[in-house]
C-alpha cells in the first residue's frame, strides 16, 4: 500500500518538519506501510542509536551531561535554551514507580513545550557509556557511576547541554535530532532507542 498526499498536504509536512532536503522529504511520503514498519525503520533506530552513543561519549567527554531527575529539572529551569537533547532512562521495575512516571510526564511537557528532542532508553546500557562499565566508554570504571555519598547516580534522566553559545555542530547530534524530528512527523514523540549491549 503507498501512500499518496496532495501538494498542500506536502507543504504542510515539509513546514512542521523541517526537513532540510526534498529528498529526504519524498522519500518519507512516497514509503510503503512496509517499509515504515520494517527495514527501513531499523536502519534508522541502529543509525540512530550508534549516533546517540557518540553523542554522549563526546558530551561526557566535553563536561556537557547532567544526571539526575533533580538535577536536570534544575538544569531545565535555569538555561533550556542550552539543552539540545534529554534522554528519559528506564528498566522494567520503573514503569510501576508513580513518582518517576510524574517526573517524566513533566520533563516531556517542558522539553516540548521548548522544542528539546526527547529519546527513551535503556537504563543499563546508558549506564555502561556514562559509567564505564563493562568497557563501555566514558572510563573511569564503577566509581563514576556513584556520587561523593557513595549512592548510585541516578540515570533516569540524562541532558546534554551545549558546550557553548554557538550550539554543537556535531553530525552525530545532526543524526540523532533528525531520527527525533521525524519521529515526531509519525506521532512518536517520545521515540525508544534500543542501545546494543556491550
């Protein structure tokens, strides 16, 4: 089944979107229900969850992380002008925790009320790329993943700020907005990212 849309339709899409190229454009609104459901759908999330994890490992690299429901809800208040990602973390024992589904609920709010991408993940591999553990990038190994209290850090909110004024110019960030810009455009605001384990 192809899908077909009238020009203004087309106009629309492209406007809300923003989508840079009419290629990319045309691509997406001449796809098959299959293809948007099947291989194409999984180049993108493995395109995209390998661009997540430079982003964060230049980011973590850089200084520019915030950890933590509190800590980024400050972050938020304070600058979210200099956000350019959050990423909600969560395992299966997470979903029955009615405090941080209400943190989460607002987080998303706020992030899309000031345009910040938004991406779900997986709490253990997040935790391997900004801990290091299990070889997973960010070194250091397990003492980084505790804070000066000795409790674990929580993970279940991460940003990524802006190293500085000008933005970040970095094509894995460029990759990672745009798997979120058109998630957006398919009704997926707040799209999951399976990261591979390690």
């Amino acid at each position: 089944m192809e899908v077909q849309f009238n020009p203004e339709t087309v106009e629309l899409i492209s406007q809300r979107c923003a989508f840079s190229t009419e290629t990319n454009l045309d691509y997406m609104i001449n796809m098959t229900f299959e293809e948007l459901n099947g291989e194409y759908s999984q180049e993108r999330m493995d395109s995209a969850a390998k661009a997540l994890e430079e982003v964060l490992t230049s980011a973590l690299a850089q200084g520019c992380i915030t950890v933590g429901v509190y800590e980024a809800a400050k972050s938020l208040n304070v600058d979210p002008d200099n956000v350019v990602l959050c990423i909600l973390a969560t395992d299966g024992e997470d979903v029955m925790d009615v405090a941080l589904q209400i943190h989460f609920t607002l987080i998303q709010a706020f992030c899309c009320e000031n345009d910040i991408d938004i991406l779900r993940v997986n709490t253990k591999r997040l935790a391997q790329i900004l801990c290091g553990a299990g070889g997973g990038g960010g070194g250091g190994g397990t003492e980084r993943g505790r804070q000066s209290g000795g409790e674990p850090m929580d993970l279940h909110c991460v940003l990524v700020t802006s190293p500085d004024s000008n933005g970040w110019k970095d094509p894995a960030l460029s990759k990672v907005n745009r798997f979120c810009r058109e998630c957006r455009c398919m009704d997926q605001w707040v799209p999951i990212i399976n990261l591979p384990e390690r």
